[in-house]
C-alpha cells in the first residue's frame, strides 16, 4: 500500500463532517462529492493489483476524483455552504493530487532516468518532448524483438562462414 493513501483515508475522516453540512443544502453535490472522495482510496488500492497501462490509469483517476473532491469544496463554499475550507484540508489535497500525478507520470513514462518529466511534475522539455506517453512495450514484443534480434545474428554469421569457405 502506498504511503499516500493513509493520507487519503485521514483526508476522509476529515472531509466528512464538510459533507454533511453539504448534504443540508445541497443533496446531489453531496452525493457527487461522496462518490468523488470514496474513488480515491479505492482506486488508489486497486493499483496494487493492477499491470501495465491500467496502473497509471488508476493513479489519473484518483487523482481526477481528488481535484473533483477539492471543486466541490470550492463550489459549496462559493453557495455559502460551508465555510472556507482549512488550509490543511486544501495542502492535504493539493499534496494527494500531486503525488498521484507523480507517480502516474512513473508508471507511464518509458524514458530514462535523466528524463525532467520523472524528476518533476513539471511539463517535458522539448528535448523530452514525445517521449513520455509511449505505450509501454509488452512482454511479448520484447522477446519477439529479442528472438528477430537472435535470428539475424545467427543469419549474418551463417552468411559470414559461408562466404569464408568461398
């Protein structure tokens, strides 16, 4: 389990009472931020038994969810429903939304190491530019690539050998 869903899940415990005031006033913003705040954690611990592409997804959705839980805040404070959300709650979003964009940026990314993507959230350079969001290569098609691979070295040297007999 990540470090961040024990965030996620106090972030819950904390929004609760934030969603029932709402609910007073507002039946279906509360419902949608209800929906919007159980997705988070729930995605975020599906992630452990996710492969592939579906793993970055997750993260992206969680992360979705979060900024939709923080816009209903706004939009319920706007309508005078509550009152201006604390200051810790608005960190403990902005703090959940990065890490999981962060950590989705990882799963997706097919660069190196070096890469500005991977060492912030920060928009790709120019010369990181259309590299990022490459499909992962499957399983298959690295040993598919291997065995070609294998299969014109063994043809060159054949040809190698055979043109020294000559």
């Amino acid at each position: 389990m990540l470090r961040i869903q024990e965030t996620v899940l106090r972030l819950v415990r904390e929004l609760v009472p934030v969603l029932e005031a709402i609910s007073r006033h507002d039946l279906d913003l509360a419902r949608q931020m209800r929906r919007a705040l159980t997705s988070v954690p729930l995605n975020v611990a599906e992630v452990a038994s996710s492969r592939g592409r579906s793993r970055g997804l997750r993260y992206q959705t969680a992360a979705g969810s979060m900024r939709e839980v923080g816009a209903c805040i706004d939009v319920a404070h706007a309508l005078g429903y509550v009152p201006s959300p604390a200051a810790v709650v608005s960190a403990d979003i902005a703090l959940v939304v990065n890490t999981l964009m962060k950590v989705e940026m990882s799963e997706i990314c097919a660069c190196s190491s070096n890469c500005s993507a991977r060492r912030s959230s920060a928009s790709p350079t120019a010369s990181d530019q259309g590299r990022h969001f490459r499909k992962p290569r499957s399983l298959l098609g690295q040993l598919n690539r291997k065995r070609a691979a294998a299969t014109l070295k063994r043809d060159h040297s054949f040809r190698e050998r055979l043109d020294n007999r000559q």
